[in-house]
C-alpha cells in the first residue's frame, strides 16, 4: 500500500524494491476504481442533451460535405436522435462508464507492455513481460490524481457538453490546440495534459532502474509511443 502513495514522491525506490518481483495488482485496482468513479460523475453531470445536439450537427454537416441527399440525411438524423435517446438515460451511462473505463485501461497498458517488451529484446533489456505490463500500470499511476481533479471539476462546476471540459490539467484548456473540435480525433487530442508528463516521467524512472539503461536511454524509448501518437493526431 505504501508504494501507491511513494510512487509518487519516490518512484525510484518503488521500481528499485520491486526489481525481483514485480506487481501491478494494486495500482491496476487504484488506477480502474478512481476512473469509474469520475467518469460516472461527469455522466451524470454532463449536458447529455447539449452533447447529442453537438454530435448530431456536426454528423449532419459531414453527410452534407459528402454531398449526402436530403433523404439519406433525415434518415440518418432520426437514427441518431433514437441511439441518443437510448444513450442519455442514466442507466445506460452509469454501466457504460463501469464496462469501458477497465476495458479501456487494460487495452492500452496491455499494448504498451508489447511495446516494452519488442523494444527491451532489440536494446538488450529482455524482461518478462509481466514486468513490463507493471511499469505501464505503475506509470500510469498519475491518472489517479487526473480523475480526483475532474471528479472534483465535476461536481463544482456547471454542466458542460464536451466531457473534456472537466479535464483542468489538459493542455487543451489553456492553449488551442490543432484538430481539438474534431468529433473523434478531438477528443484523443484533448487526452494531451501534465499527466501524460508525469506518466513519461514515472514510466523513464522505472525503466532506468529495472535494465540499467541511462535517463536519456530510458526517456527516448518510453517518450517514442505518445510523440508518434499526437504528432499523428495534430497532423491529421
């Protein structure tokens, strides 16, 4: 348990007294339960209503650049006024939020653990790969506090549209960034923020402790994923 809160304060000696055994149980239950809770507030907070109708017009100009008919057009507002209305019952958010938030979770440090791990065969850091799978979960410890700041946003502050808003550590908030009104792509560029710098931050610790590799090493190879990802998401 102490290690949840020295993972902060003292990442190093957290990686370094979990070198021969290492164990991602604990930060996975943190990380998945805080990240329900705040993603079940901002449901319920959430302007549904606002948010279809965004949805909804920014779908429809879509159809209508693609030179949709008017017909295709009704046909499709209708179809997505009937998913909405399933989508804004209470209910159905609260067990969405319960079902995607470890879904979500275990996909991504799931993948960055293969990362890890092909990268770690070609540099000589050939680690089990439940090893690498506890240095992605134990990086992403940060989204703990992330979900207390918009658990808190979202209780105190107005109902908003855009779930983003909730979000006061995105870099989207204070500055503009390219493509963040996009209806898909946006909303990945809106996941931009200081906790994805704490992670890279963690995560470069622990990899420099567990294969001796430098800092510079160890960042180059944890910071590739996201530089490659966002670069993508702003050029796109």
């Amino acid at each position: 348990m102490n290690d949840l809160i020295k993972i902060f304060t003292n990442p190093a000696s957290v990686f370094a007294g979990q070198s021969e055994d290492s164990s991602w149980l604990m930060p996975a239950l943190a990380i998945i339960l805080f990240g329900m809770l705040s993603a079940i507030v901002v449901a319920t907070r959430m302007d549904m209503g606002g948010a279809m109708d965004a949805g909804l017009e920014q779908s429809i100009e879509m159809l209508e650049s693609r030179g949709a008919t008017q017909e295709e057009i009704d046909s499709a507002r209708a179809q997505m006024e009937a998913a909405g209305a399933i989508a804004t019952n209470p209910l159905v958010q609260i067990g969405g939020q319960v079902i995607a938030v470890p879904i979500m979770f275990f996909l991504i440090v799931l993948v960055h653990a293969l990362y890890f791990k092909i990268v770690g065969k070609m540099v000589g850091a050939d680690l089990d790969y439940s090893d690498w799978l506890a240095l992605s979960v134990w990086g992403r410890m940060p989204w703990v506090v992330g979900s207390i700041v918009i658990l808190l946003a979202a209780l105190l502050m107005d109902a908003k549209a855009d779930p983003s808003g909730y979000n006061l550590l995105a870099f989207s908030t204070y500055i503009s960034l390219p493509n963040a009104d996009g209806m898909f792509v946006g909303q990945l560029v809106k996941t931009a923020d200081l906790l994805m710098l704490w992670s890279i931050a963690i995560m470069t610790i622990g990899y420099s402790v567990w294969t001796e590799k430098s800092m510079a090493t160890s960042l180059a190879i944890v910071a590739v994923p996201y530089v490659l990802i966002y670069a993508v998401l702003f050029a796109v």
